[in-house]
C-alpha cells in the first residue's frame, strides 16, 4: 500500500459552547437593589394616585347624593343652603377657556423664544436670557397675582378697547368698559406664567437635533428658517407638545393668581372681556374656609373633576405623541 496516496483526516472543528445564561443567582446586588427600588417608587406612584381618587369619589359620592340641582349645567354654587343646590358649568367654562387662551398665547412666544436662544442668540446672550427665564419659574403665584392685579389689570384698558374696536362684531370680544378682570384678563396672566416651562422644555429639546440634520440641509442651500423648518421643529415636536402639556397642567390648577385677578361670578358670558366668570381653582380657595361640612365635599366634588380633566389632558397628549412618534428624538 502507498503511503503517499493516503490523504490526512480533516480535522473536525470543536463544536461551538453555548454562552452561559445568567440567572437571578447571577444578577449584581447593585442591579438588584435598583430594580427593586424603581419598582416600587413606580407602585408606589399608582398607589397615590389611586388613593387620591379613591378619597375624592367618596366624598364627592356624599356631596352629590343631597344636592338639588344638576351638578353638571347649574349655573349656581350654593351648597351651604338647605337643601344645597349647586353645580359646575361655569367653573369647567371658566377653567377651560383661561386655559385655552394662555396656551393660545404662550405656546407660539416660547417657541419663538427658544428658537432664538438655541439657533440664532450668540452663545454670550443665550446664556443670560436661559437664565431669566427659569428665574421666572421661580416666582411665587401670590407675586404673580398682585402684579397681574395691580399693574396688568389697570393697563388692559387700552387693549380691550382696540379689540372691541376692531373685533367687537363678533361678541366675543365686545367690551362695554369696566374693571378688566375677565377671563381674558385671567388667560394672558396665565400665559406669562406658564411662560418659562414651555420655553425652557422647548429650549432643551432644540439643543438635542442632531448637528448632522442641520449641517446636511445647509450643504442643500437651505437658509437658517429651511433648517429649523425642516429638521428642527419635526425633530421638536413631540417635545413642544409635552412642554405644552406641562403649561396646560399649571394653567388647569393655578389658583392664587386667578383668585387675585378675576371677579368671580357665577354667569358665562358671550364675551371674554366682561367680568365674571370662576375656575375650579378660584373657587375652591376662595369658598374652602367658609364652607361646612357638606360644603367642602361639594367642593371636593368640584376637585373631582378637576383631577379627570387633567388626566384627560395628559392621556391625549401621550396619544398625539406615541401617534408621531416619526418625530421624536428616538427615531431621529
């Protein structure tokens, strides 16, 4: 037999070691303690929240069993008489339209201002107005309300004049002179102080676009204004619409600044510039320590449906985010 006609056996590959899988045994402590303390901060969470609803639904449940009118159309709060009659329309008018108006107002102006401190402020005036701005975070309600009060109330005159002039055919902003402590007046307040948090979310979530989108449509020929159109505000979007969402939060709330500025009625008027109106807010802060028993669960009540609209309000805007998500900063 030749030897040198034999060929050498190939050599058969080890076959490949599976890689272990970690178990919980496995798991560090350090990962551990941390999932269980995100955990429970996250239950911990849903066990507020269903305790806070669980008391209002209680006492509300006691305060609408005795009452006389309907607690959704009555235009009327009285709900120390006997038998008590009172009911929330103007309140939910009131607390939506203020509301409206100062994100009609705020959003377009903070968006405005972020732009300009994110792509066009040098970066010596960026830092200075950034700053300011969350100063003004940071000023108490109460300031607010005594400024609105006292030197944005008396100054309106002019302006709801000039509406009235111009706009006045259309009853909503007919103005027959007066105080100016309306629902407008109430809005614009809102909206400067809804101001800063919009702007300072908006101003942050302009800083993350990537500098390759930017740098890309200006390689194009595209001016600054392409730019922020095309890659900037798509890129913002879902940002400016939590922002917004965050504003519209305060605005639902706010109660000592409206307290101070707005003449409360229980009326809705056809125009914003009347005087009147009321907010859950307002009302609760102004009625609480005169109130009795019954009369604080009414405006329990009241708090009731101040804590669904808020969670409709965050809900919706969870939905047009995850309905774009296209636009996030996720996906850019």
């Amino acid at each position: 037999m030749d030897i040198s006609t034999q060929t050498a056996p190939t050599p058969t590959p080890p076959a490949p070691v599976a890689p272990k899988k970690r178990g919980k045994s496995a798991t560090r402590p350090g990962d551990r303690i941390f999932l269980g303390l995100s955990r429970g901060s996250g239950i911990t969470l849903l066990v507020i929240m269903a305790a806070i609803a669980v008391f209002l639904s209680y006492r509300a449940a006691l305060a609408l069993s005795d009452n006389t009118g309907n607690f959704l159309t009555t235009f009327e709060w009285d709900a120390n008489a006997i038998p008590p009659k009172f009911g929330i329309a103007v309140l939910a008018f009131g607390t939506i339209v203020s509301s409206i108006i100062a994100l009609v107002i705020a959003v377009p102006v903070a968006v405005g201002i972020a732009l300009f401190i994110s792509h066009y402020a040098p970066r010596k005036l960026a830092g200075p107005i950034a700053y300011v701005i969350d100063l003004l975070a940071a000023v108490p309600s109460i300031v607010y309300g005594l400024w609105g009060a006292l030197v944005v109330a008396p100054h309106l005159t002019g302006l709801y004049s000039w509406l009235d002039q111009y706009f006045g055919w259309t009853g909503i902003f007919e103005y027959q002179g007066g105080a100016p402590r309306s629902l407008m007046t109430v809005g614009i307040l809102l909206a400067i102080m809804i101001l800063p948090i919009i702007t300072n979310v908006s101003r942050e979530v302009f800083l993350q676009v990537p500098k390759i989108h930017e740098e890309a449509a200006l390689a194009l020929g595209a001016t600054r204004w392409e730019v922020i159109r095309m890659s900037v505000l798509p890129f913002g979007r879902s940002g400016i619409i939590s922002a917004s969402m965050l504003g519209l939060g305060r605005a639902l709330g706010e109660t000592i600044a409206v307290a101070t500025v707005l003449s409360p009625s229980f009326l809705i008027n056809a125009s914003l510039l009347d005087p009147g109106g009321g907010t859950f807010a307002q009302n609760i802060a102004s009625k609480f320590n005169e109130a009795s028993e019954y009369g604080r669960d009414a405006l329990i009540a009241s708090g009731l449906v101040l804590f669904f609209i808020t969670l409709l309000v965050n809900g919706a805007a969870r939905l047009i985010i995850a309905r774009r998500k296209e636009y996030s900063g996720a996906n850019a």
